[in-house]
C-alpha cells in the first residue's frame, strides 16, 4: 500500500478524529473536513483517492457531495456512513454514486476492509496512463 489519501467528511469531531486515528495506523494519509464545502476544496487541493462521508450533515448532504465529487473526478472512491440504515440503503447510495455504504456504529475492521477493497477496485478501474 502507498500513501494514498482519504478525506473523513463527518460533522462529528468524534467520527472525524476515530477513523483518522485508525486510518492513519493502516498507512494512509488522511485530511478531515466538517462540511461538504470544506471536503470540496480538500479534494481539488490534495488528488484524494476516496471520500468518507456521512449522509446527514448541515448545508450540504453526503448524497449531494457523493453527486458533486463524481462530477469533479469520478475516479475517486466514495464510501458513504450513516446510522439512519432505515431510512438510506446500499442501494440508494450505489444509485447516487457511491462505491460501498458503512452503517453507524461501525466496526473499525469492517471500514478497513471497505476502503481497501474500493482503493483497489479504483486503481485497477483507472485508465494505464494514471497508474
């Protein structure tokens, strides 16, 4: 694994700082943002690999940042979190864009999991000349 990075979108401090911890010990490079606006120039600034987001967030949802990163870059991985599993399916979130879907509370192992297999599923989905 190299240093790729990941951007936590969470607007719980408490989520934000968990996984950075975690993902940060697994060898990636991690930013952080509050907010869809924050994650938004993160990613034009910093060539994320994969987006951590939450779904109910002020100001701009995770569904409609998921929407505005695929338009930006499609190629970056998008993993959306949520505790409202009733309400937000991995349906609805794969239909939006997302690559896979975490339900809150989560299991650190379950996310190490995830976000290995979609960093491997965007490398190997990345056209030659991007390798």
């Amino acid at each position: 694994m190299g240093q790729e990075k990941i951007l936590i979108v969470d607007d719980l401090e408490e989520i934000r700082d968990v996984l950075s911890t975690f993902l940060e010990d697994e060898g990636y490079k991690v930013y952080k943002a509050e907010d869809g606006k924050k994650a938004l120039n993160i990613i034009k600034k910093k060539g994320i690999d994969l987006v951590l987001t939450d779904v109910r967030m002020p100001e701009m949802s995770g569904y409609e940042l998921t929407r505005t990163i695929k338009k930006i870059n499609s190629t970056i991985g998008i993993i959306i979190m949520t505790a409202y599993t009733s309400v937000y399916t991995e349906g609805d979130v794969r239909k939006i864009g997302a690559d896979d879907f975490i339900s809150k509370p989560f299991n650190l192992a379950d996310v190490g999991e995830k976000v290995e297999r979609v960093m491997f599923q965007m490398k190997n989905l990345k056209p030659l000349s991007q390798k």
